[in-house]
C-alpha cells in the first residue's frame, strides 16, 4: 500500500463513520500541481477523541491543538505508513509567535483561513474527487501567485518563519509573491531572530537542497532574510560569491550520483566566510555534528583541489579517500576548478583504491616492538612514514623499519 493509498482509507473511515474528512494543505497544492506530496494530511470534523476510537494505533502528537497521527501498516521502505488528522479548527492569538495560545475547533472554511498561504489552504475530498477551495488558492496556483490569507501583515505576526517559508515556496514552485505578500514579509523579516534557531535551520536545509536553491538564495536578499539569519554574509564580496556558487552547484556524481546535501549546499553559500565562522553559524543554528562537521571541512577545502595536478601525491591521497570527496569535487566544480576536478576524478578512477589507500607500512605496534614509547616523536615517526609510503618511497615494512632507523638516528 502507498501512502496516497493509506491517506484515501483514513479519509474513507472518517467518511463512514459520519464525519467530514478531507485532505488539507500541501499535498492539495502538489497533487493540483502533479507533484507526489511527501506527506498527506487530513482535517476532519472529527474531534482528536473521536479519530483515536476509530483507528487501532494512534499517537496524540498535538491533541490539544485538535491532531492526531494515525499509524497504518508497514509501506515499501518497510516502516509504518502514517498520517496526520487534525480537526477543523480556529486559532486565537500567537502571543509566543509560534502557536496559537487556543483553539476553537470550526468549519473547513474558518480551518482555510486560518492557514499561511492561498495555495496552502485548500482541501480535496479523495473519495468524490472534489476540490474545496475557500481562498482562492487554485486561481492564485494557476496564477503562479504566493499571497498570504487575510492581511499578510497578521500572516507574518502570527509567526515570524512564515517570511522563511514563504521564500521557500515561492521558489520551489516557481511562484512570483504577491506585492503586498511581499512588503509584509520585508517588514517582518528582521523579527525572524525571535524564531528558534532549530526552525529556521529546517527551512534552510529544504530550500537548499532542492533544485530551486539559486533563486531561493535571491529571494533570502530581496525579502531581508540574510543579515538576520546569515550576518556573515552580509558585507564585502561574499554573498555575490556565494551566488555565483550555488547558480553553478550541481550534484555530485562520484563515486555515484546522489542529490545535493545540505552540507554541500550550505558549504557553498558559506565558502567565502572561513572554516571558524562556518562553525560558529552551525552552533548558532543547532546544526547535528555530522552536518557542522561537513559543512565546515566543505569550506575548510574548497580551493584544496586547485592544485590538484601538481600537488604531492601524500597531499592529495588523503583527500580524495574522504567521505565527502564526491562533494567536494561537486563544489570544486561549481568554483570554477574545473582542471583540479577532472585531473582528480581520473587519478580516482584509474588508481587501484589499495595504492590511494594503502594499510600502513608500519604500524604503533613495530614501534612498540622498538621499545619506543607512545608520544609526540612515536607520532611525528609513523607520520613521516605514512607521508613517504604515499609518495611512494617507502614500498614494505623492511623499508619503513629503515626509515624509522635512519629517522632515530637523525639521517
């Protein structure tokens, strides 16, 4: 069963059991645009009470705001197929600009009003194959249109990252923002700062690794998202750089294709800022370790490769047995190094992977056996192997015993 499919029997369900159920939302906007939603969800005249009675496994997720997850059987990637189920409702005011301080569960079309954007705000009966827009959001679709619902100003105070999102949809699905959509999110931008840094970062990761980045990343500066979330950006060359980067970013293709990561993508925005401030801005934004980590090697290495071509081959072994070569040469790439990139994707190709990297000449171990002890001369010896059997001029253990010898004995 498909995710689509177990969204139409929840919606069933609800139907037989007498309530009104529809899909709500996104995966409305990506169906009328012929999209697969990457989640379906449902709003009903059902209260959360009456949803948990009707389906066996549930979880109240957010059940004072009227939503319920409805877990459903195992899908293709062999997890459990959920959806969400939340009751029509009213919002009253945002005082923490996140979540409404109550709500009055209502009518789909107070539910539709409720919501951020007219495309965002329509409903679908998957049974009747009945569309049920109550703002417009087909027409400003079909118009190519982002516009706020009601007074975009009210939009935007309710909470702030809605100026966030409204740049990411809007280049995700090539839309124009309405102009007063737009003067509102201008004036609320510097607010975002009140947003968590976790939310903002969410909205960062799904417009970066989408296709849409380049105009997504124009829109951040036209709307006065950059100095607010990105400050390090903002002055001398580096954000026309980081421009330029991200128009040419494409994905990496060694050693297999794969999508564009948040990492590399962000790596290519922050590229001109330095490893330490890549960091500092991963702390700021609560970024996980694996992702700060790559992020800021990305940066760290951007020009590493330039050279590539003339460089020592202990220099260039080690990088190009990196997990995140594939990524780096994708932003090497998209940098304009384009010799270093070729030169290294042929030594990769054309070089066994037990001569780029071989098991170590010598080990601690033989050391040991020397009666040396563990130290920073135990350390600068087998570094100074390692960068010789690399070079290719250690080929054995006898000859990197030898090297250690003429080593210890200051040769």
């Amino acid at each position: 069963m498909t995710e689509r499919e177990y969204a139409t029997d929840v919606v069933r369900t609800l139907q037989q059991a007498g309530f009104r159920a529809l899909w709500a939302g996104g995966c409305v906007r990506d169906e009328r645009l012929g999209l697969a939603p990457n989640d379906y969800d449902i709003a009903t005249d059902a209260r959360p009470e009456q949803v948990q009675k009707l389906f066996r496994r549930t979880l109240a997720v957010g059940a004072s705001f009227g939503v319920i997850e409805v877990i459903g059987p195992r899908g293709g990637d062999g997890g459990h197929l959920t959806v969400e189920v939340a009751t029509f409702r009213s919002d009253g005011t945002y005082s923490d600009g996140r979540r409404p301080d109550a709500v009055t569960f209502s009518s789909p079309e107070d539910d539709a009003r409720r919501r951020d954007f007219t495309v965002n705000g329509m409903f679908f009966d998957p049974i009747a194959g009945m569309l049920h827009d109550f703002i417009g959001g087909q027409a400003d679709l079909d118009a190519k249109v982002l516009r706020a619902i009601g007074d975009p100003a009210e939009r935007f105070a309710e909470d702030k990252l809605r100026v966030l999102r409204a740049v990411r949809i809007a280049s995700r699905f090539g839309l124009e923002i309405d102009p007063a959509t737009l003067a509102a999110a201008v004036r609320t931008a510097p607010q975002i700062r009140a947003v968590s840094a976790e939310r903002i970062a969410e909205e960062l990761r799904r417009l970066l690794v989408h296709a849409s980045r380049p105009r997504g990343v124009r829109l951040l500066r036209e709307v006065g998202l950059v100095e607010p979330v990105l400050p390090e950006l903002v002055s001398g060359t580096a954000w026309e750089h980081a421009v330029g980067v991200i128009d040419r970013l494409e994905p990496p293709t060694w050693p297999r294709p794969e999508p564009v990561s948040f990492p590399l993508a962000f790596a290519a925005l922050l590229h001109e800022v330095g490893k330490r401030a890549a960091e500092k801005i991963a702390d700021r934004l609560r970024l996980s370790t694996a992702e700060k980590v790559r992020t800021a090697w990305l940066v760290e290495k951007h020009q590493y490769l330039a050279d590539a071509p003339t460089m020592r081959a202990s220099r260039l072994k080690p990088i190009l047995v990196h997990p995140g070569i594939g990524e780096l040469l994708a932003l090497h790439r998209a940098g304009g190094h384009l010799e270093g990139v070729e030169f290294c994707e042929r030594v990769l190709r054309e070089t066994p992977p037990d001569e780029l990297d071989p098991p170590p000449a010598v080990t601690g171990e033989d050391l040991i056996a020397l009666g040396m002890q563990p130290g920073p001369e135990f350390k600068r010896l087998l570094d100074a192997v390692r960068v010789e059997q690399l070079d290719g001029g250690v080929r054995s253990k006898a000859e990197a015993l030898e090297l250690v010898a003429r080593l210890r004995a200051g040769s």
